[in-house]
C-alpha cells in the first residue's frame, strides 16, 4: 500500500528538512561566537542544570537528523505501521492517510522542538517557562487528535 502524498506532506516534509539542514548552518555560522561554556540541560522551569563544551552543540543536530530521517524512511512503509484498527478495503486509505498525517505532524513538532533548544543553547539562555508544557501539549495533543479520527474512521 502506497499513501499518496498530499500538499500538507510536502509543507510538512519541506519545514522539517529546512529546520534539519538550517540549524546546523546557523551553528557553523554563529561558531566563533558561541562562547566555550554553554547551557546543555534544562530543568523542567527551563532553567540551565548543566554546562558543558561548546562541541556538546553538535549532538542535538546529529539527533535530530537521525530522527528525522528514521521517521521519513518509516513512513514510506505503511505495512509496518500499528493501525490500532481492523483495515478493510473500504477504509484502508482513510486509515492510512490519518496515520500518516499523525507521523508527519508530529515529526515537524519533533524538529522543530530539538531545532528550538539548539537555537536557545547557542544563545545561552534559559528556556521560556512555557516551553516544557507548551511542547506536552503539542506532542500528545496532536496524538490524540489524530487518533481520535482513526477511531471514527469505520
């Protein structure tokens, strides 16, 4: 089975490739300036708890990286995805198309948060109070939401 792309998937697969290829860009550019002791872990307030080298500063863009390209292999093999539900003919596209958008969106929201710390970490600052709960809510919430409409699918 082969889930045809949409407009949103390509948006979506554009943004996520500009953050992967861009963070790691601006990090080059910005290196001679990031100062040699840098924030590398958060409280749950978004306060530092740790310092470390400025070199750490790669590992964020590696990760995010592999994570992005793990997920985009994934999501060309719609077989070995947990559907939740019983696949018919009659619904199978909508079911997949559903679980697709579900991988998609949340892979953007997966970049763009790791895309986010490395920003705030070259910048030595403390994360926003709002970031932590802000990024829950977006995780889980676009879970839900997308599970819910696989459960309606009949």
């Amino acid at each position: 089975m082969k889930v045809k792309k949409s407009i949103s998937d390509y948006i979506m697969d554009i943004l996520c490739w500009v953050l992967v290829i861009g963070i790691p860009i601006y990090l080059i550019i910005a290196w001679k300036n990031i100062p040699n002791e840098i924030p590398m872990h958060y409280d749950a307030m978004g306060n530092v708890d740790r310092l470390g080298e400025k070199s750490e500063l790669l590992i964020l863009p590696i990760m995010t990286f592999l994570m992005c390209s793990f997920i985009s292999v994934l999501e060309l093999f719609p077989q070995v995805w947990n559907t939740g539900v019983k696949i018919t003919e009659e619904n199978k596209e909508r079911v997949f198309r559903v679980l697709k958008n579900m991988i998609k969106t949340t892979k953007l929201i997966v970049v763009a948060d790791f895309s986010f710390m490395t920003i705030n970490s070259i910048l030595g600052k403390n994360l926003p109070v709002w970031f932590s709960p802000v990024f829950i809510i977006l995780i889980f919430g676009d879970i839900i939401f997308w599970l819910i409409k696989l459960v309606r699918i009949k």
